[in-house]
C-alpha cells in the first residue's frame, strides 16, 4: 500500500482530492488521487465535505462572502459553487499551482458535472447516493484537459489587443484559430523555433520566445515551454504592455495544464 501510494503522489502530485457536495452538505462525488492511509479514507473525505460547507455556511452569515480560495500549510482548497444547481465543487490541490489553476480546474469540473447530471436543485437534493454519478470518473481527464485548455485560450484571446491565439501540444494536435494564418505555417514557424533552439543549447543559451512581423496590422509572439507552444496574434496599434502580461499568465498555465496532463497520462 505505502509503494502504490507513493507512485500515485509521483504521477499526480499536484493534485490531492475532489468533492462535489450539494446543498445541504451532503458529499454526491468523490475523486482522490492521493491515498490518505486512513482506515475508512471515503467516510473522512465525507466528512470534510461536511466540515467545508459549514465553513462557508458560516463566513457567508458573518461577512456575506464566501472563500474561493484558501491555503493550508502545505495543501490548497479551490471552491466553485453552482448557484442554480445548488452544488459545490471542492478542489484540494499543492499550493503551488496557484489560486488560479486551481480555480480553473474546479471551474470546469463543475460545469462538466451539471452538463452531464442536470443544472437543477431537484437533481442533486434529498438523499442522493454517491453511485449515482459514478459515470463521472470517465468525463473528469477530459474536463481537467481539454475544458481547461480551451478556457485558457478563450479568456487569452477576449484580452484587449489579442486577436487569436494557437496552443501546440505535447502531442504535436493544434488548439485555438488565428485569422489569415493556417496551422500548417504554425506549425513550420514553430519547427524552425525548436530547430534554432536545439542550436543554441550546446552554447548554454536557448529561446522562450520570438515574435513575427506578419503584417502592418499584426505581429505573431511564439512562446516555447518544453514539447509544447503558445502561438499569439496581436495587433500592432495596441501597445504591448496591455496584452503581454495575459500572454505570459497563460504560459504559466498552460505549463501546469501539460504538466498534469502528462502525469493523468502516465
């Protein structure tokens, strides 16, 4: 038992434990990537649920707020709440990934379980057992993946002076539109990048990024991190002070999101 769990924490290490509980505190979905080594580990993971809802229950009714976020010792809490659904999706993740990725995470989590079960109070109230939505063990890599991706690049683009962006995988798959640009010539850009990096390496040196002048109206930015890349279209007539800071906030993302892929993966 201890060898399993120390694998898992080697593959999943970002990440520890979800629950989705309703809205009376009753936990409906359960996900642990990290074994606590407890005897009856699902009934403590129960009861946490219980124990965060009466946190948020309470600082609701003392400061008409409720947390989003909060950080332990060594572990960090994302909370997503579903107002119509009347659910709540609780994240335990390494404070390291951040406030963000972890909201992220739980964001799209959410919104994949009322996409599957219902966006309704009446589905997930009373006494609902847990086996009931076990189906969603096979929607969540998806949901942590993909939804993830596609929510980085969507709120990436909506910045003021991105006009598209495209994400490379690790897998070499596209993600993302760039007007009046075909992925084939992404794809030829970003080969010739990793191909002059490979270059300098010996030399102790090495490229994050380089940028294209394509046009008087755009300019391209290619970001490299590892086997992947993030492609960005931005206007010339916008300064870049305005975009660039979003641009790198989803490199950092992204690197977390390919990190944890890999490792769902392996």
């Amino acid at each position: 038992f201890y060898w399993r769990a120390v694998i898992l924490w080697l593959l999943v290490r970002m990440l520890r434990s979800l629950l989705i509980i309703n809205h009376a505190g009753l936990v409906i979905f359960i996900r642990s990537w990290i074994p606590l080594g407890l005897i009856d580990e699902e009934k403590e993971l129960i009861r946490m649920g219980s124990v965060f809802h009466a946190l948020q229950d309470q600082s609701k009714q003392s400061t008409r707020c409720t947390p989003t976020y909060i950080e332990f010792t060594t572990v960090a809490s994302s909370f997503v709440f579903n107002a119509n659904a009347g659910i709540m999706c609780i994240l335990l993740h390494d404070i390291e990934d951040g406030s963000d990725f972890g909201s992220l995470l739980a964001e799209e989590i959410l919104k994949a379980f009322t996409d599957k079960f219902g966006s309704r109070k009446e589905a997930f109230a009373g006494a609902v057992h847990m086996d009931s939505f076990q189906e969603f063990h096979q929607i969540l890599p998806e949901a942590m993946t993909r939804n993830v991706e596609r929510k980085i690049l969507y709120r990436l683009q909506s910045t003021r002076g991105i006009k598209g962006c495209m994400f490379k995988t690790r897998s070499g798959g596209m993600a993302g539109a760039i007007s009046g640009v075909d992925e084939f010539s992404i794809g030829a850009n970003i080969a010739d990048l990793e191909a002059a990096s490979d270059l300098l390496v010996p030399r102790s040196d090495g490229i994050d990024w380089i940028s294209l002048t394509i046009s008087k109206d755009y300019i391209i930015y290619i970001h490299r991190f590892g086997e992947c890349s993030l492609v960005s279209q931005c206007r010339n007539n916008v300064s870049k002070q305005k975009y660039i800071h979003a641009i790198e906030n989803a490199v950092s993302l992204l690197i977390k999101l390919s990190e944890l892929e890999w490792k769902l993966q392996g």
